[in-house]
C-alpha cells in the first residue's frame, strides 16, 4: 500500500517554492553558459526544440516557445544569417516551409547541453546513489503528470 502524502498547503508551497528557486538558478546558470556563444536565450530554445523534436514549421516552433509567430519568424531570421538554421521548402507540399537546424546549430546546442548536464552533475556529487535515483524518478513522474493534463 502507498504511503500518504503530505500534501498539505504548506507542504504543497514548499515544494513550489524550491522548484521555482532551482528553476531560476538553473536558468541562470544556462544564461551564463550561453555567454560564450553567440546565440540568445529565446535561440537557445529554439534550437533546443528542433534539435529533439527534427525539423518543424514556424507555427509550430511558435506554439512550442509560446510566442507569436511573428516574433518566432525575426528569431529565425537572425538564425538563418548566422548559420544556425535554414528554411527548407516540404518535399510534399511546396506549401510548407519547415525550419532545419544545421550543423552549427547541432554543435552549439551538444555543447551547451553537455556544460549544463556537467553542472546538474557536479551538483549531484553529494547525492547517494539511491539519492539521485529517486530524484530521477520523482522527476519523470512529475513531468509525466504535467504532460498528461
């Protein structure tokens, strides 16, 4: 049988607050990160969604930043000039241009990533295994919780 959890207001508001503390710590560390790069924050989440989603039209990239599709579209227009990404016209309907992230833009993200992923792990370096595995694991499931609403 399962536990019960405390989820009392409290509880529940202490849980938000630390999520919300890592979260702006960690951006924060990413920004720093992104000092070394030519790119901006908003690029580096565009890159980051096609680097795992594959190529995507502005709408969509728009829809997954939760931006206009204007301001998607000057986003991508910088991109394109420094070589990060390129427009490619759909091998099926000529009609829909998709965003393809080049090889630059491959490599600024595997970088950036790799700098962030060292960080979470040098942050972890006082964990216990078990530790760190139930971290991993609390972590899926509220992700998981948060895409299935």
């Amino acid at each position: 049988m399962t536990e019960e959890l405390d989820c009392s207001s409290e509880f529940v508001a202490e849980i938000e607050k630390e999520l919300r503390y890592i979260n702006v710590i960690i951006k924060q560390k990413g920004r720093e990160i992104l000092s070394d790069y030519h790119i901006t924050p908003p690029q580096f989440v565009a890159l980051q969604w096609l680097f795992e989603e594959g190529d995507m039209t502005i709408g969509d990239l728009s829809t997954k930043m939760y931006l206009a599709c204007s301001t998607t579209t000057d986003l991508i227009d910088r991109m394109e000039k420094t070589k990060l990404v390129e427009r490619v016209k759909d091998e099926h309907d000529r009609r829909i241009v998709r965003i393809h992230l080049l090889g630059e833009g491959s490599r600024i993200i595997n970088e950036v990533i790799a700098k962030r992923q060292l960080y979470v792990k040098q942050l972890l370096m006082d964990f216990t295994k078990e530790e760190v595995a139930s971290l991993k694991r609390n972590l899926e499931k509220m992700h998981q919780e948060m895409k299935e609403e």
